[in-house]
C-alpha cells in the first residue's frame, strides 16, 4: 500500500513544527469548522469538546482531501470549573493568567485521525496536569505585553516564554505544546504511516501495535 498524503488539519504553527519534526512531509490547512458547530461544553466536558472540536476540523478539511490521512487537533486548558481557550484581547489573557499563577491546572489535546472518504476515524487524547508558580501581577502584564500569549490555549507558551511561569508537569509535554507526538505516531501506524521507519506499511489495524480507543488517553 502506498504511504497516504498526510494532511494537517491546523493553521497552529507549533502543530506544524512538531509534525515537520517528525521527518513527515504533508499539507496544513487551516479550518474554522469548530467554530462553526455545536460542541461539548468546555466547561463540564473538557476531553469530549477537544476531541469534538478536533473531530470537527478534520471532516470539515477532509471534504477538500477525501483520499488523504487527515490529523486534527484541539487544546483545552481547565481549571476549578473554566476552561479556557485563546484570549480574545490582552486584558482576556492577563485574567487567564492571574487565574493560572500559584495553581494547579489541565491542558487536554484532543486529536484525531483518518480518511474521510472512508469514514474512517481514530479517535484520542492526552491530558497532562501542569503546576504554574505564583506570579506578580508586574510579570504578568510583563509576559502578556511580549504578544505570546495572544494565540495560544490558556494564554501562554510552555516551549516559549511561558516556560518560566511553569513549575512542572505531569504527563505529555506535547500535548500541552498542541499535538502529542507520541499518540499521532501510534494513530499513524494504524494507517501504515511508519514515523520510525523508512516507506509505507505496519502492523495495521489488526496487529501489535493497534491502537486503542480513545478511553485509553491519559487520565486526571
């Protein structure tokens, strides 16, 4: 069988440097499609609104691909009953972050993969447990004016400067990042895409290494 065209569902630009990292040639195009439909609520169903919401982005971009192996993805960050997305201006994302400081909170990364012509989908996601340190509110105003929080879940970057507001985490680094690479490469193989291997081919679907159902993603 010959490798699928690989497309990425995503206009983020870390989703695309992460799955170039990989050594992967494919397509990203950008979708609004979960802005579009009716999701789970963030708020009291965190994991099913990334996963939907990823889901979403990747039939609407799948319409264009029918053929190719479609990846979406969708980052939640929560925290005590809010969940928080992108900030819609500085003054959204200083009170994420005064929320975030001294406190223990979620990120989930819902994603998905498959063929749209086929109707096919795999479905996970990774939930990683991260601890902010406290911060005054003159860092705050500080890393807010730096714009990195401007476009991102939960107004900051942990591979930017917003490392040096995190403590620690428990889980997937990548998933925070925005796509979990060690998830997508198991996902992948099942449709004989080999990210540590030269060409096409793998256990597929019935072999070793198939993987599981999106219940198997990492819990709180």
């Amino acid at each position: 069988m010959a490798e699928p065209c690989l497309v990425l569902a995503s206009g983020s630009p870390r989703r695309r440097e992460l799955l170039a990292g990989l050594g992967l040639r494919f397509r990203a195009v950008t979708s609004a499609a979960e802005e579009q439909v009716r999701l789970p609520d963030a708020r009291t169903d965190p994991v099913g609104h990334a996963v939907a919401a990823a889901h979403a982005k990747a039939r609407d971009v799948g319409r264009s691909f029918p053929d190719c192996l479609v990846i979406g993805a969708d980052t939640v960050v929560f925290v005590d009953g809010k969940a928080f997305g992108k900030p819609r201006d500085p003054g959204d994302a200083r009170a994420m972050l005064t929320e975030l400081a001294g406190k223990d909170h979620f990120v989930v990364t819902g994603i998905v993969v498959g063929i749209p012509g086929e109707g096919r989908w795999t479905t996970g996601h990774e939930l990683t447990r991260v601890w902010m340190r406290p911060a005054c509110p003159e860092e705050i105003d500080d890393y807010v004016r730096t714009g990195e929080p401007m476009d991102k879940a939960g107004a900051y970057a942990i591979q930017g400067k917003g490392s040096t507001l995190v403590e620690r985490i428990d889980g997937c680094y990548f998933g925070v990042v925005g796509l979990p690479l060690a998830r997508l490469a198991r996902m992948l193989r099942e449709y004989g895409v080999m990210v540590l291997g030269a060409g096409a081919g793998g256990s597929g679907a019935n072999g070793p290494c198939a993987v599981q159902p999106d219940h198997e993603g990492s819990a709180p």
